[in-house]
C-alpha cells in the first residue's frame, strides 16, 4: 500500500507505474533498482504510459 500512496504524492498513475516496475523488475539490474522507486521511476522507452 505503500508504493501505491508514495506514488499518488509523486503524481504518478499508481496502476502504470506498478504494472511498469512489475515488468522490468525481473531485468532491472540490483545497481539500478532504486530507478524503480516512485520517487525517481522514469517510464520505460518502449512504454506506451
């Protein structure tokens, strides 16, 4: 529920962003994780959010 409300104060669409995170995060490189966190999260390039 967390990432769902750091998300909203972040104004991001709390479902784009966690279906996107949800997506990478198999890939996402341990170094590069905290890209995934609501306060830094960048749509993916091939994104259509």
């Amino acid at each position: 529920m967390s990432l769902i409300q750091t998300a909203k104060m972040n104004a991001l669409e709390p479902l784009a962003y966690l279906t996107d995170v949800l997506t990478r995060l198999p890939t996402q490189p341990n170094s590069r994780i905290d890209e995934l966190l609501p306060t830094r999260w960048q749509p993916a390039a091939d994104s259509h959010l």
